[in-house]
C-alpha cells in the first residue's frame, strides 16, 4: 500500500538517496498554498478501474486535513458478490516517526459500516449480486446512481474551496445530456458550458445555485446524494418538458461556478 514519506533533515544525518527520492514525490507539495482552505476529498486522478475480482485505485492525489498524499502507482483491493451493500474507503493512518522521516499508511478496504472514521474517505460504493460483473462504465447520467452491480461514486467527496462536492465526472455527464437537448434556457447553456469548459468540479454553492434557479425551491440538505438526484430531475425534467422553461438572460460576467 502507499505510504506518505517526509524526510527530515536534521544537522548530523548523512544524505541519502532515499531521502532524496522523498523529497522529489514531495515536490508537488509546493501547490499547497494553492489549495490552502479546500475541504477534504479527490483532488486529482484517483479513478477506479475493475476487473474480474479487483478493483483499482489509479494514480492521484488526495487532500486531507490541509496535507496532500501522492498515490503514486496504482493500487488493487479483492472484491466478491455478497449481494450487501459495501464501502471502500481509504484510510489515512496516524503519522509515525524515525531518524529520517514521517510516515503515514494509506490502506484500502472494503466494508459495509456507511459510517466514516475521522482518518477515512470514501472511494465508492455498490451492491454486487452473485453471477454479475462489477461495472465502472456508465451509460448515461442517471446510470451513474446505479447501486447494483456498479461503482458508485456519487457519495465520492472532491476537494475544493470550503466544502468537497460531487466529481466533475459526475457534473460534466450532466452537462453533456443537458447540452444534447433542443430545450434548454440560455442559463442552462451557460452553467453546463462553464462546466465543461474547467479542469476542476463546480462548487457545491454554485450547483445549489443553478437547481434553486431551476426547480424555484431551497435545498436544505447539501449531501452530494440529494445534490445529484435534484440534477437528474431537471435532467428528467427539460428532457420531457415537465418543468416549464422560464428563460432569464444572464450576462456571462454575472456568473461563476467555482
């Protein structure tokens, strides 16, 4: 499993070509202050992949507790059919020492607890059936809310500015579908062109924003859950014709989703 190393370098200590390979993966730690104030979660990579009885945890970075971890090589955890709904989490472990560095283990696991420890993040989530095949392509937006026999990453948190959000995965699908269809407002256009248009995830202020607009009610709950099940109603919604078109044009200056 990955491990979080941090040399010290101390008067006395002998340089080593370990250390020194430490504080190279520790080079992209100079972005910190880019992501000074971003909430725990993804910050990049981090896909999942499966195969027949694994599933992969790629390359990325996470963000926890104002401290960046390096995932540097892919990583494999088993799963099995246990017709249950599971968790796999990454677990941060406390920080250790020794003469030359700083440690902290960074392990995979699968369980079916929903609830989170304060050193864990949540990577996905499914209910296999026995006979069926673990999926981690999706055939549209709403698929991706699919429990049974497929990643689920909708509970997924992504790091950005105060509060983790959903995956901009997850935001651009929508926006893609929203963008296919013939009846849209122009301030759908400009939200889900703003999506598809920036590297990061839109903000959880600002999608709150667009489904105020949209559906013309509050919503009280933040989760990422209630968040992308509003969007598939609106998704439902322009493509049946069901919630009326009320058209407001918004200048592109008056508008940010970050």
């Amino acid at each position: 499993m990955p491990t979080q190393i941090i040399p010290l370098f101390e008067d006395g200590h002998i340089l080593r070509r370990e250390m020194l390979i430490a504080l190279s993966d520790y080079a992209f730690l100079t972005n910190r202050l880019l992501h000074k104030g971003y909430a725990d979660g993804i910050l990049a990579g981090c896909e999942l992949t499966t195969t027949g009885d694994e599933i992969i945890l790629q390359t990325g970075i996470l963000f926890f507790q104002g401290q960046a971890y390096l995932i540097k090589e892919p990583v494999a955890t088993a799963y099995y059919p246990t017709n249950k709904a599971v968790i796999l989490k990454i677990s941060i472990s406390d920080e250790n020492k020794d003469q030359s560095f700083t440690y902290r283990q960074l392990d995979l696991h699968l369980t079916e607890q929903t609830h989170l420890q304060q050193n864990e993040l949540e990577l996905c989530r499914f209910t296999l059936q026995q006979g069926a095949e673990l999926r981690d392509r999706y055939q549209n937006f709403e698929d991706r809310g699919t429990m049974f026999d497929t990643l689920n990453r909708i509970h997924v948190p992504y790091s950005v500015k105060r509060e983790s959000t959903l995956s901009g995965d997850i935001t651009r699908s929508f926006a893609e579908e929203m963008l296919a269809l013939r009846q849209i407002t122009d301030f759908d256009t400009l939200f889900c062109m703003q999506i598809m248009n920036q590297p990061y995830p839109a903000s959880k202020d600002a999608l709150i924003a667009y489904l105020r607009h949209v559906l013309k009610k509050e919503l009280h709950d933040r989760s990422n859950q209630t968040i992308y099940q509003e969007l598939v109603t609106v998704l439902r919604g322009r493509k049946s014709g069901t919630i009326e078109i009320d058209e407001v044009k918004t200048p592109v200056w008056s508008m940010s989703i970050n």
